[in-house]
C-alpha cells in the first residue's frame, strides 16, 4: 500500500494535535527504537510524547489509560488492576499508544471519557508490550482504545492496529507472544503482525480457558493486509492444512488440539486471511508447516 492510500486511509495519524505516546520508564526504554522495522514509514519519532510513570504530575494521564482499559474489559471481566498495571506492565516493560492534545478532543471523545481533563494530552489508546527471559522475544500484555466507546461514525479508523504495530516498532520486537480467546473480535487484529503459531489451545491456568496462546515472528510486510485486505500468497506455499479445524465454541475441540500441542507431534499455524474474512465462532482451518 503506498504511503498516499495509507494516508487516505488513516487521516488522523499526521495530524498535529495526534501524536504517538511512551509511558515507561527511562531505564526501559530502547536505545535505536525503530531501527529494526526501519521499513516502516508511519511514525515519526520526533513527535513522541514521552510520560515518565514515577511522577507524580503524569498520574491522570495514568489514570486515564486505566480507565479506558478497564472500560474496554469489563464485559469480559478482564479489566486490569492498578497493581498489574504498574509491577507487570510499568515497571519491566513499555506502555505505549496515542495521545490527542486535550484542547482539541471532539465532543463525541469527551462525552466517552466523561471527565474534566486538566492535562495537555490525553491518551487515545495503550498498548503494553514486555521482554521475556526468551532472547528477543516479547509478551503482548495487553491492546485497548478509545474506540470501543466510541460510536463508529466517531472511531479513530485503525487506532488499535496502530497502536501495537507503533510499539512493536518502537520497541524493536522480533518476536511476540500474545493470548487471547478463540471467540474474541480481537483474533481478526493479532493475525496481522505476522504467521501466527499456536502454542496452546485450551489454558485452564488462565482466567479463560478457553484462550489461545500465540507466537509469532513480526513481520511488517503483512502489516499493509491490516487495512488493504490483501494477503500474503506465501503463508500457503509456506504452510498446509494439517487436515482438521478447531471450532471455537467446542472444548473438546480445543483439547484435541492441546494434546497435539503437548504431544509436540507438530507446529500449528492459522492463516490470517480466513480470520479476517470469516465469522467469528466458525470452525478455524488449522495449518502446519509444508
């Protein structure tokens, strides 16, 4: 997609009062942020706004992340305590996002936050990305946005698939894990960042169990299919379908898949092109390396 298309597409993101955020702190952040996804030309680091979490002054803005995520999750009964918040997400890792100068929100933006604002930014979306152990490898923690409140007339138009693509560029990320649940809207946003491998299927140990734990090695070049629906011919040259699917409203199904997993018999992928364009809750093809 050429940098005009994009651009159409995405009209806020060049605007002067939208500006990309890094809420972390010092210490954590990186040295050459965006040198390893340097093909990538959507964001300027010049106009980062940078929020130190130890102080003080920066609290509402702190608040005002957690209350969008918190809002955003609560129907799933997810929402984030201050606590994780700050020893899992602030203190190892970088929380990052949108930011929209206050004097400049639309009605619609403060009628959903429903509060007075007295600092200059106000934070549009988060996204917490934290290093493992694993060399190079990240965990996606967590992805919200003021878009979930929001009426679609008065979204910001891909403001969550930017949001984690800013971070994983930022932050220099060659490899991510992530979770989420077979059944949520969110599976048809993680499938863009690059092939995702599954590494459980059923995972009791979480709240949910029946979320899907996924790794994958970011890839920008699949970043473009987020917005133009076009999709990478290789995923099929690369991978086959390994015969079965999982259907996201059995549990059996999910176990059957989990003792493959377990049994380390293969490696497991999903084809993004079929989760965006499918319904969610249909039975999912499951592929595997050719």
């Amino acid at each position: 997609m050429s940098s005009s298309e994009f651009k159409q597409k995405v009209t806020w993101l060049d605007h002067e009062n939208v500006r990309p955020y890094v809420l972390a702190r010092g210490i954590n952040l990186p040295e050459n942020p965006g040198q390893l996804h340097k093909n990538i030309s959507w964001f300027d680091i010049n106009r980062m706004v940078y929020k130190n979490p130890f102080h003080l002054k920066e609290l509402e803005f702190s608040d005002l992340i957690l209350d969008i995520e918190g809002r955003a999750f609560q129907g799933a009964n997810m929402a984030m305590p201050r606590w994780v918040f700050f020893d899992c997400a602030i203190m190892p890792g970088i929380v990052c996002g949108f930011a929209q100068r206050t004097s400049s929100l639309s009605t619609a933006v403060k009628t959903a936050i429903g509060r007075p604002i007295e600092g200059e930014w106000t934070p549009l979306s988060l996204f917490i990305c934290i290093p493992t152990v694993q060399h190079n490898a990240w965990l996606a923690h967590n992805l919200s946005s003021i878009n979930s409140l929001l009426l679609e007339e008065d979204r910001y138009y891909g403001l969550g698939f930017l949001s984690k693509a800013f971070g994983l560029w930022y932050c220099n990320v060659p490899n991510l894990f992530g979770m989420t649940q077979w059944e949520s809207p969110a599976m048809k946003l993680h499938c863009n960042y690059g092939n995702l491998e599954i590494l459980t299927a059923f995972t009791p140990v979480h709240s949910h169990p029946r979320t899907v734990t996924y790794n994958c090695d970011v890839d920008p070049k699949l970043w473009d299919s987020f917005f133009t629906k076009k999709f990478d011919a290789s995923f099929h040259s690369d991978f086959e379908y390994a015969g079965f699917d999982i259907n996201p409203k059995d549990r059996k199904s999910m176990l059957e898949l989990q003792a493959r997993l377990e049994a380390q018999e293969n490696k497991y992928y999903l084809d993004s092109e079929h989760l965006r364009n499918e319904p969610l809750g249909e039975p999912i093809p499951i592929y595997r390396p050719r």
